[in-house]
C-alpha cells in the first residue's frame, strides 16, 4: 500500500483552510448579532409644541426597524410631569412620567433607572418649558 503525500498534504490543508473560513464566518455572524443586540436599546423622543398645542412621545426599537410607537396629546391633557421612584433589586430606581387630566400615567420611558438627579432635571426643564411663569417647580 502505498500512501499519496501530496493528496494527503493537499487534504490536511483544504480542510485547515476550510475550518478557518468557517471560523471567520461564525465569528463575523456573531459579532454582527452582539452588535444588534447592542443598539437595540428604545429610542426616545419627546417633543412638545406649544403652537399646535401638542406633545409627541416616540419610541422605537432596533434602530427603527421593528417599527415605531407614536403617542400624542393635547398639552392642555398634560396635568403634571413627575418623577415616579420604586425599590430596586440594589438601590432605588426612577423614571420620568405625565400625569394627564383622565388620570392616565405616561411614562417617558417604561423601565426605571438609577440617577434621581438626572430624572428631576428633566421633569424640571419640562416643566419650566410648559409653564415659564409658574413661581415655583415642583417635582
């Protein structure tokens, strides 16, 4: 029996190369979904127009492509902005909310965060935004 070592070598290195190939393109497949799964944070917008006397609140996931939600209200709907807090698996957690004249709560955003400063802030601007004379701003 005699053994081709060109084949043999041909082979080993057809199927190293192959392997490698393989590698590259799990790696690629993998990097490409950490990356989606990354940016697939909501984005989220807010804007209020007092001339139309309307507030828009935009949420869309994965950059757009799943789609958008739209919410729309009258300002005069608008009530109060505050800043809702719950307890947290390690700390206390906040979010930003509209507190609407039929008693609905809408959030800014659905999930609580850490930060309390950053939330009262925002409810703050809003509010100084909405309401210029009001003498004092409560959140």
């Amino acid at each position: 029996m005699q053994i081709d070592f060109n084949f043999l070598l041909f082979t080993i290195l057809f199927l190293i190369i192959c392997g490698v190939i393989f590698y590259c393109i799990i790696s690629l497949f993998l990097e490409v979904l950490s990356l989606l799964i990354i940016t697939s944070d909501v984005s989220i917008t807010c804007s209020f127009d007092k001339e139309a006397n309307l507030m828009t609140l935009t949420r869309s996931r994965w950059l757009g492509i799943f789609g958008k939600l739209v919410i729309q209200h009258k300002l005069d709907e608008l009530v109060d902005v505050k800043v809702e807090s719950t307890d947290g698996e390690e700390s206390t957690v906040y979010r930003v909310v509209f507190i609407l004249n039929s008693g609905e709560i809408l959030p800014l955003t659905y999930l609580y965060s850490s930060g309390s400063a950053s939330k009262y802030q925002i409810a703050k601007m809003i509010k100084i935004f909405l309401n210029p004379n009001a003498e004092s701003i409560n959140t």
